[in-house]
C-alpha cells in the first residue's frame, strides 16, 4: 500500500521539518492547517527548502466535533498521522495547557480511529514526559491539581497528554508509536530553527555576554537532537512492526553536559565565558528575576539519562545514523546568531558564517556574488541589507572584530586575501573605513577586483572632530549608545534609529566597540590618509566614489581623483552625509549599479 500521511501541527518546527522528511521519503502528504494563511507561509516554506510536492491542505478546527473539514471524508486513504500538534510555550494558565496539548490529543486519536487504513499514529511527546501510566487515565481533579502545580502548566499537560494518548489509542484500537524527543536544535547541515525557547535563550546570553555563571555541574544533562534526525526517525516508524505501540526516547547521549555545552559555543562565539558555575539547587530557591528563568523550565536542569536504547536499536536497523553533536551544536549556534536569535527571521537574503583566514566572518548575501561590500563605522552588514537587496547579486560582510564577525582589525589583510581569492572578478564597494579595505585589497589583488566603488571614502574628506581621535572616550561612548543617539550622530536625527538597533546591539558585545574606537582614531591620524590616497592613485582599475552634499570631497581628494583621468567618477547624492545607506538606500543603490552597467 502506498503511504499518505496527514501532518498535524504541520507549521511548527517539526512539522515543517517533518514534511520535507516525508517528502524526501515519497510519501504523500496531507498538512492540517488552521486557516489558508497559515497554509499559503507553510507552502512557501517547503518549497524554499526544496520540498518538490505542494502538500494538499486541509482546515482543522480543534474546538469542532468533527475536527476538520468535512470529517473524515477525502482522507480514507491516509496510512499514517502524525501529531506535532500544541503549545511549546511557558506562563500558560493550566486551563489553556490542558486544551492545547491535551484536548488536542484526544481529538486526534478518535479522529484517527474513523480512517479505514491507518497503519500508525505517531505522536510527539517529551525526553522529560515520556512512558506515563495508561492507566491512571481519566485523572483526578487532586492528580491535577498536584501535576499542575508541582511541573507547571506546559510540562503537566505534556505529561497528562503522553497519558492520555496511549489510553484513549488502546481502548479505540488506534496503532500508535510516541517519540520523546529532548530539546529539538537546528538542522544538522544549515543550522537553521526559528525556535528561540529552552537552550536558545541560553545561547542568546552567551552570545550578548550578559550569562553571569554557568548553570549546573558536570552532571546536568540537557541532551539535544537535530530536527532533520527526529524528522526523519519519525518517517520510519509506521513502516517498522516492532515499533507499535512502543515509545522511543530521541536525543543525543553524546550531548556535553550543559556548562560543557554553553562553554563550547562561548568560545565558538569568542566571547568570554564566565567561569562561575551554580549548582542547579541553589538556582531553583533563588528568585526568577535574578536568574532570568522561567521557574517552568528549571526541572530541565537535571542529572538524569534517558532509555535510547530502543531508538538507537531501530535507527541503525533502519540505516540512520546520528549527526555529529559538536557540529550540530555549532551550526544551530552560527544560525541562531546570524539570525539575531528571531529578531531577523527571513531567509532571504542569505545570512550566515564563513570561515576566511580563520576569522569567522558574518555576511549578509549568497558568497561568490559578484558585488562584494564592505560596510563602515561604527555600523554592520545589516544597514547595507536593503543596498544588497536593491542591487541584486551582492554580498555584505562585517570586517574582523566587528559588527557579528569574529576577529580583530589585525587579521585584516589576511582575511582580505582570503574573501577576495574565493571570487572571481568582483565589483568590490567600501564604505568608510571598508574604503580603506577596499583599497588595500584592489591594490594587493588588482586581477580579482574589478571595479573599486568607494562610498564616502573618510580619507579624501574632512578629518572627523578631535573626540573620535581619543579612542577610550569613544569606546565608552559607543559601548552605551542607544540607537536613536547613533541615529542622531551619524545622520543629525534620530527617524533612523530602527536601522540602527542591531549596530547599537553589536557594539555592547564583546570587544566590538574597542576595535570601533581604535580605527576612528586611526581614520583622523594624517599619514594614513595619505598612505590610503598614494595606494588608491597606484590603483589602475576603474573607481567610483559616492559621496553626500553634507559630507564632500575635500579639495585635496578631488584633486587626487582627477589625476585618474576617465578612470575615475564621482557620483554626489543631494542630501546625503557620511551615512548614504541608512538616510538615502535607494539613490545610492541605483549610483552604485548605474556605473557598474555603464562600465560592465
């Protein structure tokens, strides 16, 4: 028989995963939505990971007898159900918990009973909820009650729900499998999850540098496991006889314990990492707000280990093998981060790590593009974003130590070799103090840079005022700027400043600000600039420069761009300062390509 599974909770980060397994597998199948727009973003989804069927849909209403549209008629022929159906979230009421993970169950499984060739039902359960007694279903009210106040909403219905499932399955004669899986973490190749609760908050703090000691000791155990493997691993289950009616704990045994754990993506991250480490029982009796936990999440924090050996067993049965946990681990890291941990959930344009000259580097764009931009101080890849976008193919990344990538302004000129060489001719723009780093690269590798774009080129305009020149005082400065303070000081007001949160963000973290401050001074020290304008006039390919009304030439750079002869342009954007990306995007998109087409 041919397989057709019905997915419930088919938008949620397993779900979604789950389909892409499926579809992988050929099985056809069959999403359970709540309304067309949920289904529309769901289709969009899959296709842009390279789902090649559009799932059929149909609308379920938890909350109607007959659970979907039209019942049970239309889906005679589905073989499999799988429910990743309920709320993952903390701070519910116990009433909302049970009737999402709870109530959602029982009307799932006497839904499953009413189709004729249903070999399985799958369900997603919990590592830490896993393998409750049938039999104490129905429960008490004093169960409840205890339950409920004893785990908290979310992890009592999780309970109560594993419960139910097998009870209500049993006495309908519902073949079922239940998965139990631990603390679901990024695709094992992409990294990618837009699941910010659990382990990624605790990530996020690594990362901001604001995690004051480490949770646990050697022995606190919080496994993970990719979600392309749990997809998968579900996609065998209705296939193998051995797994009816049988639960299957789904993690990683391998999993560092969790200071472990936050200490190897501290370091991957290069931040520091505190050294102070607080036993899970002294954190429970403190308050929630010094330790920034929900008291819901703090049964997490545990010793104990989990029965794999049933999941490992049908695994390797079945051909599949667990991906490495350190790299998991670390690309779910580099996406979270890269992805500003939800704050930019789109995929498009491409946002990731690389790896140049060892300097782990973030960019915003597909690498190989043939634009490359260099962004300038104190701001990141990400106001040059919308420029990438409006240019087409182009690519942005943070220099060494600053904005999201790793590295000091040292490792500049191995990494500018590095990035450069991966490209073939490439349209190279830098804006500010990346002019200086576009420079430097032309000149070193004038074969691979085609065309030098220099946007608002500090050197060949006025110096900045004396107090950028006192690099402390601006480290302070810039380390507790706001964003509409930024706004205000690089484009005299503060409407910018929503572009501006992340740069703020940046440079709070980590050492960012100190190199910031360290190369605005260098920018004002005389015999840089004129190192910078001798390198640019040695330069024998074509350059553009961009610059604002506010923010001109000095007569000395203009003086020096004329001595290129045609191979030099300048493009002036009316209105425009020191900052062309954040107050004029568009006019300064359409300059950069208008010469690169007219040149190309």
């Amino acid at each position: 028989m041919s397989r057709h599974a019905l997915v419930f909770g088919a938008t949620g980060f397993v779900g979604r995963h789950l389909i892409l397994a499926l579809d992988r597998a050929g099985v056809r199948v069959i999403v359970a939505t709540r309304d067309s727009g949920s289904g529309a973003r769901l289709g969009a989804w899959l296709a842009e990971h390279g789902c090649g069927t559009v799932p059929a849909d149909v609308r379920v209403d938890f909350d109607a007898p007959a659970l979907t549209e039209g019942g049970a008629v239309g889906l005679e022929d589905v073989t499999e159900i799988y429910n990743c159906a309920g709320a993952y979230r903390f701070g519910m009421m116990a009433e909302e918990a049970r009737h999402a993970n709870v109530d959602s169950v029982r009307a799932i499984v006497s839904f499953a009973a009413r189709l004729p060739r249903l070999r399985r039902l799958v369900h997603v359960s919990g590592y830490r909820v896993g393998g409750q007694d049938p039999a104490t279903v129905p429960w008490s009210d004093d169960l409840v009650r205890r339950a409920y106040q004893r785990l908290g909403p979310y992890e009592a219905s999780k309970v109560e729900s594993d419960a139910v499932l097998q009870a209500t399955a049993d006495r309908l004669g519902v073949p079922w499998s239940i998965v139990n899986p631990s603390s679901v973490i990024g695709d094992s190749t992409s990294g990618e999850s837009d699941q910010q609760l659990g382990l990624a908050s605790s990530l996020k703090e690594i990362w901001r540098g604001s995690l004051a000691a480490l949770p646990g000791n050697a022995r606190t155990f919080v496994p993970v496991v990719p979600v392309d493997h749990l997809a998968r691993f579900m996609t065998l289950l209705p296939e193998d006889p051995a797994a009816a009616r049988a639960a299957f704990w789904i993690l990683d045994d391998d999993t560092p314990p969790l200071p472990e754990l936050l200490s190897l993506v501290g370091r991957h991250y290069q931040v520091e990492v505190p050294r102070l480490r607080v036993p899970v029982s002294l954190i429970r009796r403190l308050p929630a707000a010094l330790t920034r936990s929900d008291p819901e999440t703090l049964t997490f924090l545990s010793a104990d280990r989990y029965p794999t050996g049933p999941a490992r067993a049908l695994a390797e049965r079945h051909g599949l093998a667990l991906p490495g946990t350190t790299e998991s681990i670390l690309r779910w890291a580099d996406h979270l981060a890269a992805h500003r941990f939800g704050a930019v959930p789109d995929r498009r344009p491409v946002r990731r790590f690389t790896r140049h000259a060892g300097v782990r580097t973030f960019g915003i764009g597909e690498p190989g593009a043939p634009t490359l931009v260099l962004p300038g101080l104190p701001v990141n890849a990400d106001t040059w974003a919308p420029v990438a976008v409006a240019l087409g193919h182009a690519r942005v990344v943070d220099l060494p130590g600053l904005g999201l990538s790793a590295g000091r302004p040292r490792d500049l000129r191995a990494w500018l070799s590095a990035l450069v060489a991966e490209n073939g001719r490439v349209h190279l723009v830098g804006h500010s103090i990346g002019a200086a780093a576009a420079v430097e690269a032309a000149l070193a590798h004038p074969d691979r840079v085609g065309q030098l774009t220099l946007v608002s080129p500090f050197f060949l305009q006025a110096r900045a005022g004396l107090a950028t020149r006192v690099a402390p005082l601006t480290r302070l400065y810039l380390r507790r700027a706001r964003p509409a303070a930024l706004s205000r000081l690089l484009t005299g007001d503060a409407a910018h400043a929503g572009r501006l949160d992340s740069s703020a963000e940046d440079l709070r973290r980590g050492r960012v600000a100190a190199h910031a401050a360290r190369l605005l001074s260098a920018a004002g020290r005389p015999r840089w600039r004129g190192e910078l304008g001798a390198k640019l006039a040695r330069y024998q390919g074509r350059v553009h420069v961009i610059v604002g009304t506010e923010d001109p030439l000095t007569g000395q750079g203009r003086a020096l761009l004329d001595t290129l002869g045609a191979r030099a342009r300048v493009t002036t954007i009316k209105g425009a300062g020191h900052h062309p990306q954040l107050t004029h995007a568009e006019e300064l998109a359409e300059a950069i390509q208008e010469v690169a087409l007219t040149r190309g």
